[in-house]
C-alpha cells in the first residue's frame, strides 16, 4: 500500500516536471482574469458614463449628482443670509408653509459675489429654460435667482424676467427632489413637477449655451436706453473724426473692432497684433477702425496698440458697467481679450470673433466655442 502510493506521488511529481510551464501559464492567465474582475467592481474604480444630454425618467441615485443634506444646508444658511433672515429652524417651525411653486420645476444658482460667475449662471438658467420648455412641452419651468445674482446683473441690464428666489421656497422641496448642477451634470426629469435643481458656484452650462442664438432672444438683455445713447454716441464720434481724417468718405463702410483690456489680462501683444491683422485681412474690402477700451491706459499692452496710429482708437472704461458692456454688443467684430467679452459678443451673433488659443487663468471658454461656432477663430 506504502508502494503504491510513494508510485504515485513518482508519477505526480514527474507529471508537474514535464509541464510546469504550462501550469504556470494557466495559472497566471486565471489570476490575471481574477484580479480584472475583483478590481473593476470597486466603487472607487467605477467610473460612470458621462452625460451631457437632457433625460426624462427617474431622478439618479448617484451621489455625484444629488445634493446631500448638508449641502442643501448650506445653500438654505447662505440664501438666508443673502435675505437678511435669522436662523433655518425658524422656519422651519412654522405651521404653515406656502409653496406657489410646488407644480413647478424651478432651476436656480448659488450666490456669487462675481459679475462674472452670475453671467454665466444667468447665460446658463436662460439655455437649460429655454431648452427644455421647447422639448418637455408637458412640465412647468421656473427660473429663478438670488438676490446677490439679481443686483449684480442689474448694473447691465434693466429688465430681467427671473423673479428673485424665495427662502421659504426650498423649503418646500424635499432632499431628495434637489440637485446639483455642474457643468455637464445630466438633467433628469421625473414624473412630477416638484424638483429643485442648483447650480453649483462657477458652473458654466457651455453645451447647453452654444446651441442658442442668443441675438433671438433680446428680452433678456435690455440694456438703459441712456446707456444705448452714450454708447451709439462714442462710434459716431469715432466714425466722424476717421472721416475727417481718412481718404474715404463713406462712413457707412467702416467696420468697428471692439476689445477690453484689462489689468488682469494676461495674454502676449503678439496676440493682440495678430487679431489686428486678421481682421483687416477678413474685412479688406471695408475701413476697419480698433476701439480698444482700456481699464488702464498706462498698462503695457495698452501703450503699445496705442503708439500704432492705424486706426486704432484707445478710450477709457467707463465708470458704468454696462457702457463698456453695450459698446462691445454694438460693434461689427470683436478681440475676445478676456471671457467676459464672450457674453456682448454671443448676444450680437453676428460678426467674426477671434479668441486666445491657449489656455490662460481669464481666457478658457472662448477657445471651447471657436471649436463650436461659425465665425470665431482661435489665433496664438
């Protein structure tokens, strides 16, 4: 019996001997198929699909895209503050509470304190109302804004048809009905008209804004008709004096380039010079005045376009936000020199726009429509 079984452990050694090798693979290859599996089903290693698109169903689950409790906290404790009002709990004590939204979905955003950050959340509710009412013909929608958001962009404009948000109105809403956006969150829809979506700080609805015209919708965008005037006035004086001075007579052949420079501004003078070229070269056929608006005339790039006399006017920005804003809507072409430019330049929709084509800290979103739309350029 003791025979027996020592020949066979012989025959068993000898076996392995003789394919090791392939032992040794198959083994591998099953470890190697094991340890794929193991890894990919871990959350920290699943990674979702992206969603870029409107979607109709269930709300999502995902925590990446549902606000948490405390993070609607904090946007109630800063909405409060923003209205002057003492503490949450007070209303949340109250008996009562009215919800006149209750049927809607209402879409809103974060308080910012930069003109900046509210154009871009203004830009944003404006794409995602208008989009989604044109395709979810069956829901309700509400815009709305802080009141922080709607008194910066009351330095621009004098009408804006969103009403301010009221505090006691997210308290209607549930937790789990409210939702963060970011700029490429996926908006799901559910059955009912009871969801409250935010717009995170610095969110930019980019996809969503380059699909409108935005020329088509001017009731967003009235601007003081004081403001208009000034504005008109400073290409008329613009227009008589390079009539005064040039060869050409025809003033309704010139062609007006706008572009603000500002202390921050951060892009080389090549670039500014290389825009100057292409316009003249896009537009050969017309008389093509700069009107380069300066926050600091003595900056550098200011002083150098302006020891160049070829039709390149240097003014002054104006105290009032919104005259250097509607100059930059009035001309013919612009030099996006900041992404604050790509606002009154989306509003005109006409005209060619050139834009940095490198990344900068104050020049990233241009770049991103130049790919996207007719007539913007991207130059280095």
């Amino acid at each position: 019996m003791i025979n027996q079984v020592q020949n066979m452990m012989r025959y068993v050694v000898q076996a392995i001997r003789k394919n090791i090798k392939p032992l040794i693979l198959v083994v591998s290859f099953v470890t190697f198929i094991w340890l794929i599996a193991d890894t990919v089903h871990r959350p920290e290693f699943v990674r979702h699909a992206s969603k870029h698109s409107f979607g109709f169903g269930n709300p999502s689950d995902s925590h990446a895209e549902q606000w948490n409790q405390h993070q609607v906290k904090m946007f109630l404790d800063m909405l409060y503050k923003d209205h002057n009002s003492t503490t949450i709990s007070d209303l949340r004590n109250a008996k009562q509470l009215k919800c006149p939204m209750e049927s809607y979905t209402v879409f809103t955003a974060f308080a910012s304190s930069s003109l900046l950050d509210n154009l871009w959340h203004y830009f944003s509710l404006i794409s995602i109302h208008t989009t989604l009412t044109s395709k979810m013909q069956g829901h309700r929608f509400k815009s709305m804004l802080s009141p922080t958001a709607r008194k910066a962009l009351s330095r621009l404009f004098i009408r804006i048809p969103f009403e301010v948000i009221d505090k006691d109105l997210v308290e209607c809403y549930h937790f789990s009905e409210t939702y963060v956006l970011n700029d490429e969150t996926h908006i799901e829809l559910s059955d009912k008209n009871n969801q409250l979506y935010i717009l995170n700080n610095q969110t930019k609805r980019l996809r969503e804004i380059m699909e409108l015209s935005w020329e088509q919708l001017p009731g967003f965008f009235s601007l003081r008709m004081d403001t208009l005037k000034t504005a008109y006035d400073v290409l008329k004086q613009l227009r008589i004096r390079e009539v005064k001075y040039s060869d050409s007579e025809d003033a309704l052949n010139f062609q007006f380039v706008g572009m603000h420079v500002r202390k921050n501004d951060d892009l080389p003078i090549e670039y500014y010079f290389s825009s100057i070229t292409f316009h003249r070269k896009i537009n050969d056929a017309k008389l093509v005045i700069f009107v380069v608006i300066c926050e600091d005339r003595d900056s550098h790039i200011c002083q150098i376009l302006n020891t160049h006399n070829e039709r390149i006017e240097i003014i002054q920005e104006h105290g009032d936000t919104d005259i250097d804003f509607a100059l930059m809507t009035l001309v013919n072409h612009t030099v996006i020199s900041n992404d604050r430019d790509i606002f009154p330049t989306l509003l005109r929709g006409i005209g060619n726009t050139v834009v940095y084509g490198k990344f900068t800290d104050n020049n990233r979103y241009g770049i991103e429509i130049a790919k996207n739309k007719k007539n913007w350029y991207s130059i280095i």
